[in-house]
C-alpha cells in the first residue's frame, strides 16, 4: 500500500469529504505529506473501484467518502505489517552505525 493510500484510509476513521481528507492527512502528518487533488481523487477512484470506500452525497451536495468493512480489513493488515517492519529496524537498526 502507498503512504498516499494509506493516510487517506486512516484519515477515515469518519466520513469524510475530499478537502477534510487533505486536511486530516496534514494533521496527521504535521503538514509533510501535503496531497493535491489529483492525486487524492485519483486514489479515491481506485478505493471505490477495490471495494474499501463507499461514496455517497450528503444534504450539501458535497461527495463523502467512508470506509468499507474491506477498508478496515485492509488497514488492520498494513498496520500489522508496519508493526512488523518498525520492530524488526528496531531490532536491527544498530548494525547500520
């Protein structure tokens, strides 16, 4: 999965429009993986197209993105393989000095 891919799945933890989704990936990055919107619609496209978000329109108009119970099936495998990879440079990261 990319970073891209990534944040944009754990910026959902709620529904979401685009821009929040931008944001929220901000935040939660401390503004070091900035997203244009070519490349979040870009991804979300993909999302919808695999089955990890669904998208649908609220009383604004606005288009809200949410994830699927795939989504999270997803998400909870990746983070336990970024555990795996974070423990073993851990473990390992000595060897490199």
């Amino acid at each position: 999965m990319t970073e891209t891919a990534f944040y944009i799945l754990l910026s959902l933890t709620e529904p979401s429009h685009g821009y929040g989704i931008i944001k929220r990936v901000e935040e939660l990055t401390n503004c070091r993986l900035k997203l244009g919107s070519g490349t979040i619609y870009g991804t979300l496209t993909k999302m919808q197209s695999d089955g990890m978000i669904v998208v649908f329109s609220d009383e604004k108009r606005k288009t809200i993105y949410e994830i699927t119970q795939l989504g999270k099936t997803v998400m909870r495998a990746e983070i336990g393989r970024l555990k795996e990879l974070h423990s073993n440079a851990l473990r390992l990261e000595g060897e490199f000095k």
